[in-house]
C-alpha cells in the first residue's frame, strides 16, 4: 500500500535538504528512521510556511502518515517453519475446526454482525482465509432491523459447530431470536449455503456426525443433553436429557479410537477451564473432570483437530484478549492414557507463545513488506 500524502512530503522534503541524505525512511515502500520525526515537522512548516493558520493540521497529518507507515499487520507465520501465537489476531471468539483433506476450515462466533457465521480455510492452521459467511443475512427477528428503537447488540450468532459428511458441510447454530436451532449446509463451502430450521433451542451446539451417519447436537451448560437428528439433519428425531454432566458450555465433540470425547469451557471458575470428558457410547456413560487447559495458561473453549491421518492432532482455543477481543490460539496435543494432553511432553497444559508449524511447505495468501517492496504469495500446494 502506498501512502501518497507521505510520499508527496518525503520527495518534497528530499528536494528541499530537509532530510538528511544518510538517514533511512520507511512508509508505504519508503524507508525513514524514528529519530528523524522532527524532520517530518519541518516538512509541514516549509510546505505551507505561507499560510502560518495551516501548520498544525500539517504536522498532524505528516505525524499521523507516519505512524500509519510504522504500523505492520500482524503475522503469525514466521516464515521459518515456526508460528507465533495467536494465529489470528483479531476477535474470533468461540472457534471450532475441522479437517477435509488438505483443507482446514473454521467457524465463529459473529454476534449481530451481517453477513454472520464467518467460514475460514486453511491449509496449515496458521495462515487463514475468509472463505464465505454461512448466514448472509440476520433473518430471526425484526430487532434486527433496528427499528423503533429495537436492537440486537452482543445477540445473533453466538458459538456454532461445523462439521462435513459424505460431500456436505453442516454449520449447526441456535441464533438468538430464531425460533430454534438452525442446521446450515454448503456442498461447496465458499457457499451458497441454506438451512434447515429446527423446532427447539440448542445453547451452544456441538454437531457431531457418528460414522454411520447419524447427526446429534450436544448442547447446553453444565448437564448437557443431546438431540438426534433424521437422516438429513433438517428436523429433530429424538431428545435426551442429562447425558453427561460436563462442567461446561460451547460443546465440541469428536471421536478418537474407541472413545467419544466432548470439550467444554467452564466460565463459572478462575481461571477459566477448558475441560473434557469421555465415553465408550455417545450416551455413556461418561468419565469427566479431566481440564485440558487453563486460561491462564493459553485459553479456555475450543478443541482439538486431527491434522494428519496418522493420529497427529492439534488444540485450538480462544484467549480474552482484552479490547481485541478473544483471539484464536492453536498449539500440539498429545495422548496420554487416552487422554488429550495440550502442550508437549517437556511442557505440558498449555498453549505456547510459539511451535513449529503443523503443516510445513504451506501458505496462505500472504503480503510481505520489506525494504520497501511488497510481493503477494498465493497459496501453494
């Protein structure tokens, strides 16, 4: 990205001796150096030295084009086979993600935000794309027209569920508003995607799809129940109550050899946990109290994620990051008496700043900056 303004003032000032020759600038594929900030002051006074009224908004704007020109986005992928935590540092509150081949693809928590329901691909956990929003508008109700004074603020989408079976995708989500859950489906996850309406509420959803085909929805707080679906998830069959008292909320549910595992996050205790439990049958009866994770130590709702067909899986978590939001953080998971243990052997129940990549020899569609030239990388295969 070019700043032009800035430009327009660097050559200007070069023209006129007001930079000295030796000193390196750097803004929109111009190179400076912080401590010749007062030379971009000068600049302003001998640009509009005419028209005394015009120096301070001038020295304001060479300030402000400036610190634009500092500032670089941030980039989890090192470029050295490592990463750094959070691998996206933005607000993606409440993530869940899947395996499909070679792709990786995630959903979360998008509120009252239109389009809702973002949809993320990655071919490596660490370089991300916006590929489609699963819900293109926010049809539940009408506060979400904000008319008469009515709103939805901090409502709409809260955590979903993603998953994929036999050549269709599947987002399972209980907007706020709706009269129930609603179960989305892609055959092509960049969309379109429709979906079914389901009769009843689903707090925080974990779709989990068993081998046979069947759909089930986990959801609720603390004791969970589990609906079951028909053969193509679009209306509820059946309805258990208490499955499992899990501790938790935001379910995730997955199947590893010969167990069924369901992720909670337990906001109700500090630090907050990320929690699990798990059973021979998908009713039970169920082990739980095992914490995967605390808050402290690197977030506390998510999951883990197969990355390879070789039981080589990954953890994925989202950390309150203050006014940025929660942020999504990912790091290696290990098993340990068919248990998941988050970390690594020598550091273990946490999620680190910084890992090798998980995927090596991937990218994602990248900008790089340097020296002032900037190249743009499309994803390899």
């Amino acid at each position: 990205m070019k700043l032009r303004g800035f430009e327009i003032l660097f050559r200007y000032s070069k023209q006129m001796g007001i930079f000295p020759s030796s000193a390196k600038y750097s803004a929109g594929g111009l190179q400076f150096s912080a401590f010749d900030f007062p030379y971009v002051i000068r600049v302003g006074y001998r640009m509009f030295d005419r028209r005394c009224f015009l120096r301070i908004p001038a020295i304001v704007c060479c300030l402000f084009c400036v610190f634009i020109g500092c500032v670089q986005a941030w980039q989890s992928d090192n470029g050295d086979g490592t990463f750094a935590n959070p691998v996206l540092y933005a607000d993606y509150p409440d993530p869940d993600i899947i395996r499909v081949g070679e792709y990786f693809y995630m959903v979360s928590t998008t509120f009252a935000d239109s389009p809702g329901l973002t949809v993320l691909r990655s071919q490596d956990l660490v370089n991300w794309e916006i590929l489609s929003h699963a819900a293109s508008i926010l049809d539940m109700n009408s506060d979400y027209d904000m008319l008469n004074g009515s709103t939805a603020y901090r409502r709409g989408m809260w955590a979903s569920s993603i998953r994929y079976f036999n050549g269709t995708f599947y987002i399972v989500v209980s907007p706020w508003g709706a009269s129930g859950a609603r179960v989305y489906y892609a055959v092509d996850p960049a969309g379109p995607w429709n979906y079914h309406q389901l009769n009843r509420g689903a707090h925080d959803p974990g779709f989990f799809i068993d081998e046979d085909g069947t759909g089930y929805i986990f959801y609720g707080g603390g004791a969970i129940s589990v609906l079951t679906l028909n053969s193509t998830y679009s209306a509820i069959v059946s309805q258990t109550n208490n499955v499992v008292n899990s501790g938790g909320e935001g379910s995730h549910v997955i199947k590893r050899g010969n167990y069924y595992y369901l992720f909670s996050a337990n906001p109700g205790t500090w630090p907050f946990q990320l929690r699990c439990s798990r059973a021979p049958h998908i009713f039970g009866p169920w082990e739980t109290g095992h914490i995967c994770l605390l808050a402290t130590a690197g977030g506390h709702q998510g999951a883990v994620v197969d990355i390879d067909d070789n039981d080589n899986w990954f953890g994925f978590v989202h950390q309150d990051s203050g006014a940025i939001g929660r942020m999504t953080r990912i790091g290696p998971v290990f098993w340990e008496n068919d248990w998941p243990i988050f970390g690594t052997p020598d550091s273990r129940d946490r999620i680190a700043s910084s890992y090798t990549k998980p995927i090596q020899d991937k990218l994602g569609r990248l900008q790089f900056f340097h020296a002032g030239t900037s190249m743009a990388m499309e994803p390899q295969s």
